[in-house]
C-alpha cells in the first residue's frame, strides 16, 4: 500500500512549514517619511520667530555680540566733550557726511559703527545718527562696552 497525498480544492497561502509566501513589495512605507516631516516642520515653526529677533542693547553696557563683518566698518565716535571723530580723525559736524562718503567710496550700504561716550548726552548721540541716515546709510550700529562677568 502505497500512501497518496491528498489533494484538497484549495490553495493554501503559506509555503513549507508554516512560513507565510509573500512577494516583493513595490510600495514604500509613507508613514515614517510623513513623520518625521511633521516633526522637522514644527521644529522649523517654533526656531523661526527666534530667529528674527533683535540684538539686545543696554547702553553703553550690553550682553550683544560681535557683528561678523567682511568689510571693515567706519567708526564715528563722540568722547565726553562731544568732539565728533571719524576714523580717529577730529572732525566738525558739518564735514561728517563728505567725510562719511570719502571713507566708504560713496557706499551707502557700508556698515556704520558709532561710539559715544555714556557722558554724551542722548539728544547729541541722536544727532549724530540722523545726519548719518540722511546721508543715506542705513547700517548704523551702536557700539557698547560688553558686561563684566
């Protein structure tokens, strides 16, 4: 007596032992991508308005940084009698703009450093900086002494 194998009507989906068949899958996996998007992008919601703020400033003290300039900058500075100094050269205020477009080559997008003693009153400080932005320089950076640890 020989033992035949019994042929049942159906097609079974599991291979030798018990071991699922399965074919290649040609579809990627959505999920993990969609994911980690959706955390990259509220990281990016919440680090760009902290981006965009302002330098902090306490005159004449403040906890700012340095600017990294390419260039270097044109410093006008006040000493506490009020004499106005481009460059370390004693100038009067109506030579500060001529003076100003001499030292930039006419560049108004040169980046302006102003130094003014804290003894200079605010109101001279304030002067000074308008004659700079009417002369048509827009970059005009307050220097201050970093604090003390």
């Amino acid at each position: 007596m020989a033992i035949t194998p019994v042929a049942s009507g159906r097609k079974s989906g599991r291979g030798r032992r018990g071991v699922p068949r399965y074919g290649a899958m040609a579809d990627i996996n959505m999920t993990p991508f969609i994911d980690v998007m959706l955390v990259l992008l509220i990281i990016f919601m919440v680090a760009a308005p902290l981006l965009t703020t302002g330098v902090t400033v306490d005159l004449p003290r403040a906890s700012a940084t340095a600017l990294n300039v390419d260039r270097k900058p044109i410093a006008v500075s006040l000493n506490e009698q009020g004499q106005l100094y481009v460059m370390d050269e004693p100038i009067a205020d109506a030579d500060l703009v001529a003076k100003l477009q001499a030292a930039s080559q006419s560049d108004v997008d040169q980046r302006i450093y102003l130094r003014a003693s804290k003894a200079v009153p605010y109101g001279r400080v304030a002067e000074i900086m308008a004659a700079v932005t009417t002369a048509g320089y827009k970059k005009v950076a307050l220097v201050t002494e970093p604090i003390k640890q």
